[in-house]
C-alpha cells in the first residue's frame, strides 16, 4: 500500500489537525447516485454503506453525497447533493469537503453515464481534495480509444486505490490502461445473504403451483435483449409447456424519459404474435428486496441475455446466483469469470436457438439443475456483502493507517437454526448448506452440546421456550445411556443405534454427556425440579463409570461436569473423582512437558483449551498449587501458539502440531468453529479468575473469527440463517451450517454476552465516546 500512497500526496488528518476530532470515528464520504433514484449503482452503494455500518459499529461515520442530474427528493441520511452538470456545485463540494468537515476518505462509484460531458469537471474536482481517494469503477472498456484511456490513467494519477468488481477488469486496468496491479484491488459485487427456502413452498406462494420458472430481472432497457427469450420460448414451450417466464423489473428512469415505455410494448406485441401469452408474465414493479429474492429463489432458471460484450459486471447476475439458480447467461466478462467452475451455462449472444436448446436441456435434468444451483452458492458465498464490507475496511484502513480502530459489531443472538436443525427427539448433526441432512442422524455430542447452550441461553434471559428445548436435548442424551453405564453416540433417524458406535471410541462422548448434566445441575434454581431430579439420578449413574475414562479430553470434560453439578452439592464422592481425573492429567503434563513444551500430550490437536481448563477447575475446587501453577503455564503455552497480536488461528486438523515438530502446523484452513469456542470459554474462566486484561482481549478477538477476522477475512457466522459455517478451510469456507458449528458459535456468543454492556456515552478529555464492553 506504501506504493499507493506515493501516488498522491496525504495531508494531516483532521483528527491531527484539530483536536476535536481526536476520539471520534473517521468520517468517510461516499460520492455516488443513491435511492430514491432508481439505478443499480444507487442500490450497489445503499447496500455497502449499510453493511459496513452493520459489521463495524462506531469504527467509521459514512456521509453521502448523491450524484444528481435531475430533481430526485432526498431525505436527511444524504449530507450532499453532487449536480453533475453544474460546475458551480463541484465547487461547493470541494469547499466542504477540505474546510469545512473531517471528511478523511473519499470514496467514488464511478460509472461513464454519470459524468457525459462532465469528466473535466470531475477531474478538477478529484484533483482539488485533499483526504484520500478510492475510486470505484462499475465499468472498464476493453480497447479504449486514447482519450478515454487517458481519462482514466488521469485519475489513476491522483487516486490511492482503484476497486474494480472481476479479475477480468483488473487485467484490463492493468493491460489496456497500463496501470500499475498494485494499486488495483479486486471487491466482487455484493450479494445478499438468503435464508433458502424450499422452492415449492414459495411457487405456492406466489401462485405458481406445477410451473417450470424461468426469470430475469433489472431496470428493462433494450440491452437486456429480453427478446431473445421470447423467441426462444415456442420451442421450450412444445417441450415443455408448464413454463412460465417472469419478466420482472420496471422501465430504467432514463429509457423512460427518452422514449417512455416503447421497449416493453414492443415486447409485449412479441409475446401477442407468438401466443405465449400464457407463457409470460410482466412485473413490471421495483420490487422490495424480500420479494425480490423470494422471486429469485422460486426460479427454475434465470436467464441473463445481456447483449454489451462491455458490460463488465451486473448486480442482477450476483443476486439470482446467490439465491441458487441455475444460469444461462451471454458471455460477459463477469458471467465469464463465475461460470469457471461449473456454476452456469454460456451461449452465444441473439442466439435464441442455442437458449431453447440449453434451457431444455437444464429443465429436463433436475440433478444437474442442483448441481449448478451448490456450486454457485459456494462461488457465490465470498461476495455476501459482509464480506464485501471486510474487504472494504480493509483496503480502507490501509490506507488510513494501521492506527485505524476497527470494531467488529457483535450481532443479536438468533437460535432459528439451532431450532431448524431440531426435531421433536433432538439435533440433528450435519446440514447441507442451512437445510437438516436427515440421513446423518443424531449424536450424543451434538445434543450434549445444545444441552449446554441452551443452559446458557436461559439463564442468560429466561425465555420459556428454552425449557422445552433443554427437555428435549436432556431427554436424548437420556435415551443414549447404557445399563452398563456408557452413552451410545450414534443413533439414526429411526432411533436406532447404529454401528458406527462399535467402531469409533465413545469416552469423549462420555465426558461430554457428563460435562452438559453437571452444567444442568449447576441451574437447579431456576430449572423446574423435576428435570433436576432426573438430570441427578443421570449423572450419579454415568459418574460410577468415570475412572475407567483415560482419554485426555474425555478427562478433562468430565472435570468441567463435576465442577459445575458441585455448584449444587460438593460431594466427597465428586471430590475425589475429581482429583482423581486431574492428578493424571497432571502426570500427563510432567511426562511430556519440558523447556519449551509445556503441554500434557507430544503434540496439541483439537479441543486443546479444555484440558488447562479443567486442570483450573480442578483448582478451584481443590486448591492444590500445582493444578493452579499447571493450569496457568499450559493455558498460556497454548495461547502463544494459537494467536497472533491481533487474531487467532487454532490448529488445524490438517497437521497437528507436534513438539520439536512445528512446521507440520503451518496448514491455512481445517479450522474448526469448536476450537474457537472452546478457546473463549477457557479465556472467559481465566479472565473471571485472574482478571488478566489479555484474557479479555483475546476472548473478543477469538469471537471475531467468527465474523470474519481469519485467514480468508469472510465470515463464518451467518447472520441470516443464525447458522454457523462448518469450518475455514485453505481458501474456502465450507458452508453447511451443522450442528457442531452452529451450537459452537452459540456457545461462544452467549459467554460474550456476559461481557457486552449497552452503550453508554462517557466523556474523555471533553469528547463524548461510546463504549461497549
């Protein structure tokens, strides 16, 4: 970024230059067509201000400065008004934005249209400005004849960071306009993340029972060459005649005011002269977005017949692929680019022979229909507009430099995927992407750990309904327990017990089970009685089998059962269980530790935090020095190895990490959201018991994984479903969202709850400040 910065010289900050503004959020203006005017860069930009201000709380205030060439009424949220035909307003602005108002970026959308016959201005004006510039560009043409080459080189000139949406348009900035990479940064356009629904339960909804949909949408112009379709549509119709074509969007404002609705009615007579009316429906609306993408998501096939070999990217393409449909697109350089890996169909442009045949060809092979539908979902999955806001921040505070304070805002507790992958006799274990994968059962695991979360998550707020839940769940790990006094694991969703339980070695299963009872039991004064008797009984008959345990985790879970059902009722009975479990942990650690290894195995794997853990509650209950001095060394041992100074990165199950053998840990990806949960509850029962400020530290900057502060720098959370993603892997997020990592992600943010405080304004040095926790 050093380079970038070179290109234009920065001026003190305003925060510098007046103390005023030392504590406050750096002010960034967006310059760019904004609602209510109707185009796809005004809701581009609507979006990514809104997704940056819902991922990074305080961490930036965003003004706005509408480009205008018309009357459009704005409301209080637009700061400025840019009149692109008027010289005198240009001028305006650059008075604000140096003199008169902190503004310490700037951020363009440029589109050519918006600046016809205006570039000197717009030149002038970027010249003129002294915060920085990022300029964002919508279009980049191929072969560009030297006067527009030399516009854009211009502003390359005098810009820090140039964004463009493909890899293409990267190389033709790069290749075309000569213009150095490293100061291009590739943001895909955003999209919005889609609880998927199932597809009939929507066409029941919209009245599309027993209809093969096939759509397209945007602002209606001539480019969009819709007539394409409708030639193709006789020949899909006689192959298939329950198909219905949704044409869904107004007329774009400009064709509008240049020629009225003369495109559509032409349409329309094409539609009459080929008697497909039946075949044809016009939406002729702007639609919300909830509807939009419920349109979206109904759709058999969307078709994008654009016929601008130019057109460099397209919202309306990111949006249908997001919400899973399959694509027959013309050869853009952004359907180009998407349809690599098998995530649509490329045709000819005007080719409605090749449409038909291809759409028929899709319509009559639903398995290939799905398996377009997942893997644009997945390609799709990086360009969520919170992820796009990530990656903005990101070139942002580059930019800005590295003191630049960025907060992750933590995000409202949502259980509906938890309570989605529920069933009336418990959780089930894995999902493809948000929708519950019957077929892979149910574990003791899994439900031992929603037991836990929804523990949490009643005495955190007393909702009723969570009692129904933690029935449910204990009721499971009930139906699990062996006369002989072990859990079976695997159970499928005839309630049957499967094989895989003779196979796989049940002892962490074991002291999961043992570790959600103890923590029921810890709730005995706000859990109804009866349950706690019967959760009692439980755990005093699992417990007669718990010195037969060696597994180290397995240890170490049922440590954390007997100290939270002591809570309830010390025995000595637990006590000496208790000790019992520990003092081998202990020998464990004596056996394998030395200089430099300060661990209780040769090597550290998963669920690592647990163990140091443990050995602290063990501590707390007993009080012998070496469990206090053990827990301690090993707890931070581990710490350095898993953080960084701003982040962490667990171990991967890729390639432990062995003593004397680190490198084998170097692996990006096989991360898990477990260990990054189980990491902020040990750092959480550190902070309580030692009140170490980089305990707390470090549990908010673990929890930021989740929202995106990792390798890749994409969620993991998914706000929209209140899922979890499975796992971050070399360069992708795996996105089913099972039960493991979803209660994983609960867990965690139910302990950070405890530390989150509303907002409160407190003065620092005559400046008001929010504080959170």
């Amino acid at each position: 970024m050093k380079n970038k910065l070179n290109m234009r010289k920065r001026l003190p900050s305003k925060s510098a230059l007046n103390p005023l503004y030392e504590n406050k959020a750096p002010q960034l203006l967006m310059i760019s067509t904004f609602p209510p005017r109707e185009c796809g860069i005004a809701t581009y930009t609507q979006d990514l201000i809104k997704a940056i201000r819902n991922k990074f709380a305080e961490s930036f205030e965003i003004k706005i400065c509408a480009l205008e060439n018309g009357g459009h009424q704005y409301d209080k949220n637009v700061n400025y008004v840019l009149k692109t035909d008027n010289p005198e307003s240009y001028h305006e602005l650059i008075e604000n934005i140096n003199w008169h108002d902190p503004i310490e970026l700037v951020i363009l959308q440029h589109e050519f249209g918006l600046f016809r016959n205006n570039e000197k201005e717009l030149f002038q004006f970027l010249s003129s400005i002294h915060p920085p510039l990022v300029v964002v560009f919508h279009t980049v043409l191929p072969k560009p004849e030297e006067e527009i080459k030399q516009y854009i080189q211009n502003i390359a000139n005098i810009a820090n960071a140039l964004v463009v949406m493909t890899n293409a348009a990267k190389e033709l900035l790069e290749n075309d306009y000569h213009i150095k990479k490293e100061q291009i940064t590739v943001i895909s356009h955003g999209t919005h993340l889609v609880e998927h629904v199932d597809k009939n339960i929507l066409k029941k909804k919209y009245g599309y029972q027993d209809r093969k949909i096939l759509s397209t949408f945007g602002l209606l112009s001539s480019g969009k060459s819709i007539e394409t379709t409708l030639a193709a549509l006789p020949s899909i119709i006689e192959q298939h005649p329950e198909v219905l074509f949704l044409i869904i969007g107004k007329t774009h404002p400009c064709v509008i005011q240049n020629e009225g609705e003369k495109y559509r009615q032409n349409l329309e007579l094409i539609v009459d002269n080929l008697q497909i009316n039946s075949n044809v429906e016009f939406i002729n609306e702007y639609l919300s977005l909830d509807t939009l993408l419920e349109y979206l998501q109904l759709t058999d096939i969307y078709l994008f017949t654009s016929k601008d070999p130019n057109q460099a990217v397209s919202g309306t393409f990111s949006y249908a692929m997001s919400c899973g449909c399959p694509i027959i697109s013309t050869p853009i350089p952004h359907a180009l680019e998407l349809s690599e890996k098998g995530t649509g169909i490329i045709i000819n442009f005007n080719d409605s022979t090749q449409l038909a045949q291809e759409v028929i060809n899709l319509l009559n092979q639903e398995s290939q229909r799905n398996s377009i539908s997942l893997n644009g979902l997945h390609q799709m999955a990086p360009t969520a507009w919170e992820n796009s806001a990530i990656a903005h921040v990101q070139l942002f505070k580059e930019i800005l430099g590295a003191n630049l304070k960025i907060q992750y805002k933590i995000p409202e507790i949502n259980l509906n995927h938890l309570k989605k992958m529920t069933t009336n006799f418990g959780i089930i274990q894995f999902s493809v992407i948000n929708h519950p994968d019957m077929n892979s059962g149910y574990t003791v695991d899994d439900n031992a750990r929603a037991l836990i979360a929804m523990c949490q998550h009643y005495k955190a707020f007393g909702t009723i309904d969570d009692l129904k839940y933690i029935n449910l769940y204990f009721n499971f790990i009930s139906y699990c327990f062996q006369d002989e006094g072990c859990f079976l694991n695997y159970v499928n969703i005839q309630k049957q017990f499967t094989a895989q339980n003779g196979t796989c070695n049940l002892e962490d299963s074991f002291g999961r089970a043992i570790w959600a009872l103890g923590y029921l039991l810890s709730l005995h004064s706000i859990i109804p009685a009866d349950l706690i008797n019967k959760a009692q009984v439980l755990f005093d008959k699992a417990m007669l089998q718990a010195s037969t345990i060696h597994s180290t985790r397995a240890m170490a879970f049922i440590i954390k059962g007997l100290y939270y059902a002591g809570i309830k009722n010390n025995s000595l009975e637990n006590i000496g269980a208790m000790e019992e479990l520990a003092d081998r942990l202990i020998q464990m650690y004596k056996h394998e530790s030395d200089k430099q290894w300060k661990w209780y195995e040769s090597y550290l794997t998963y669920a690592n935090s647990v163990i140091p853990e443990a050995i602290l509650f063990a501590w707390l209950t007993i009080r012998k020095s070496e469990y206090l001095s053990t827990a301690i060394i090993s707890f931070d041992f581990l710490i350095s190895k898993i953080f960084s100074q701003e982040a962490i990165k667990v171990i991967s199950n890729k390639g432990w990490m062995h003593n004397n053998l680190e490198t084998d840990a170097i692996h990006k990806g096989g991360e898990q959201p477990i260990d990054v949960a189980y990491t902020i509850m040990a750092l959480s029962e550190f902070y309580n018991v030692f009140k170490i400020k980089d305990y707390k530290y470090k549990m908010f900057a673990a929890f930021n994984w989740f929202l995106g502060k990792n390798h890749l720098n994409r969620i993991v959370y998914n706000p929209c479903t209140g899922g979890c993603y499975d796992g971050v892997e070399n360069d992708y997020i795996n996105l089913n969202q099972g039960a493991e990592s979803t209660i994983s992600y609960l867990m965690s943010r139910l302990i950070i709850q405890k530390y989150i405080r509303s907002p409160k304004d407190i003065v620092q040095n005559g400046v008001k400040q929010k504080m959170f926790y």
